[in-house]
C-alpha cells in the first residue's frame, strides 16, 4: 500500500467523501447502541468481546468468499497485534468504560480529535504532506471541536473531568493506529484480510484482559441484549469493510476525520434517544465540523 494520498480516476472522486460519511455514521450510531445496552446492564469488557468476535467471524467469511487469503506469517501476526490494540482493543474499551459517566454524545465528541492528532503523527514521521486546504480544513474540524468543549459547551458536572481526559485516551489510539496501518501496511495485502485479523487481534487482547480480571463470568450478561449485540456486530462488521477500504483510497489523514462525522451522528443520537441536552454552542460546533470535513474532501479532490 502506498503511504501517500492516491490520485483516483475521475468517476471515482467522490468515493472518500461517500465513504467518509458511511463509515463515521455506521460509528455515530454504535454509540447509542452501546449505551443501551449498558443500561440494560452488560458490562464493557463482554459487550467488546462479543462485537470484535463476532465482527472478525463476518470478516474473515467475506475474506474466504473473495478468495482472498488470510496469511499468518510473522509479519502478519504483528500487524495484527499492534493494529488490533491500537484501533480496536484499546480505543473501543476507553469508549464503553467512559460510556456511562459521559452519556453517548459527550463520549463521541472525542471523535473530534483524531483528525489532528494523525495530522501531526504522520508529517512526523513524513507519510503525509498536507496542503494549505486540508490543513485549514481540518483546523476548522478542530475549531468546532473546542466549541463543543469549552467554556459554554462544557460538561454537565465538574466531577466528570478526570473522565472526559480519560477518554482522550481513545482518540490517541485512534490516530497512533491510523498511521501505524499506513505505515506498516503489507504490500500487496487484501483489506478485508487486514480487517480480519485487526478484529481478531482486538479480541485477544480484550480476552486477555477479561482473564487478568477475572471477569469471563461477565460473558453471561450479554443475554441481557442478545438482540442488541447482533446488531452491533453486523454493524461493526460492515463498518470495517468500508474503514478499510477508506484506508486505501484516502490515506490516513482523511480516515481519521469520520471522528467528525461519528461526533455529529453520536450528539443527535444522545439528544433524541436520551434525552441529552447540548448548549446552542455544542450544536453549532457539530456544523462547523461538518464545513471542515467538506473543505477538506473539496481540497482532496482539487489534488486528485
């Protein structure tokens, strides 16, 4: 896979943009999923496992039927590993255990901030060079990010500080992973097979850490939402397929703004199923994050 933006055939231009928005909304409304089922009383640990699971399963049977092979030579099981704590494992677990304190739309805004963190990752280590359109735009992404998190948008209670900095934990994985893909990617490797074992790789690490904890009993309490928990798996399932495919065509910059979009779809899912009230500024922060996912597909296509 090459590390810098593709040039894409004209007829295939609006393909980011397309999947830019499917993928960050699939995301958006995994949220209120979760949420859910929390309050129907699964417990974090489980509820990731069951998804990554499940998921990898859907995956790695889309990988058979396209004949693509799904290797696990050395190189591959370390793609796996590190892919899998940095973009499953480690970002989704953050999310589920900051979940219930935050509510699903504050829990998303933290989307907000992988486009910029992978900005800086990736022109440090030389795999991006953004030009001024998409620098400005996705400034502008992070200028609605600070409107939803400041002083007028701030959160509900001042005790929930230390957990809304414990989330930001997620959307540094989120960017360190977007670029470690990019960066470590196997020439010629087939998307849907890296999609596999990056899910698979999750769920290890999840297992793992049920073991240390002791809490595989917990794995019983998914039959408190068996309905929910197939609906997050397909969902995750075909969210991966396009996150991948994404990844290919767009580069990791570009990936990382379906934060913006899961943001805008997590704090209208936070709204209209909870009852999750916003300040007029969160509001007008989702909009100004939108215009700077647009500026930037504008800019990407004006490359092209």
């Amino acid at each position: 896979m090459s590390v810098s933006s593709p040039v894409l055939a004209p007829s295939r231009r609006w393909e980011p943009l397309a999947l830019l928005l499917a993928t960050g909304g699939l995301i958006g409304t995994l949220f209120p999923i979760t949420k859910l089922a929390q309050s129907a009383g699964v417990a974090p640990l489980p509820w990731a496992l069951s998804m990554m699971v499940g998921a990898g399963a859907i995956l790695a049977a889309l990988t058979r039927a396209k004949g693509a092979p799904l290797p696990l030579g050395g190189r591959y099981l370390r793609y796996y590993a590190v892919s899998g704590f940095l973009s499953m494992a480690l970002s989704n677990v953050v999310i589920f255990l900051v979940m219930p304190r935050l509510g699903a739309g504050l829990t998303a805004v933290v989307y907000t901030l992988p486009p910029i963190l992978t900005l800086l990752m990736a022109t440090a280590i030389r795999i991006e060079r953004p030009d001024r359109r998409r620098t400005v735009g996705i400034g502008i992404g992070l200028l609605g990010a600070l409107m939803i998190v400041g002083p007028r948008g701030s959160l509900p209670s001042p005790d929930l500080a230390g957990w809304m900095l414990f989330a930001f934990l997620a959307p540094l994985s989120v960017a360190a992973g977007n670029v470690y893909r990019t960066r470590a990617w196997p020439p010629g490797a087939h998307p849907l097979a890296l999609a596999t074992g990056t899910m698979f790789g999750g769920a290890a690490w999840v297992a793992l850490a049920l073991l240390v904890s002791g809490g595989f009993g917990d794995l019983a309490g998914l039959a408190l939402a068996p309905g929910l928990a197939l609906l997050q798996i397909l969902l995750t399932a075909f969210t991966y397929v396009l996150y991948f495919r994404l990844q290919v065509v767009a580069g990791p910059v570009y990936l990382s703004q379906i934060g913006y979009v899961a943001t805008a779809v997590g704090l209208a899912s936070g709204a209209l199923a909870f009852g999750e009230t916003y300040s007029p500024w969160v509001w007008g922060g989702a909009a100004v994050i939108v215009s700077g996912v647009l500026l930037v597909s504008a800019g990407r296509r004006r490359a092209g």
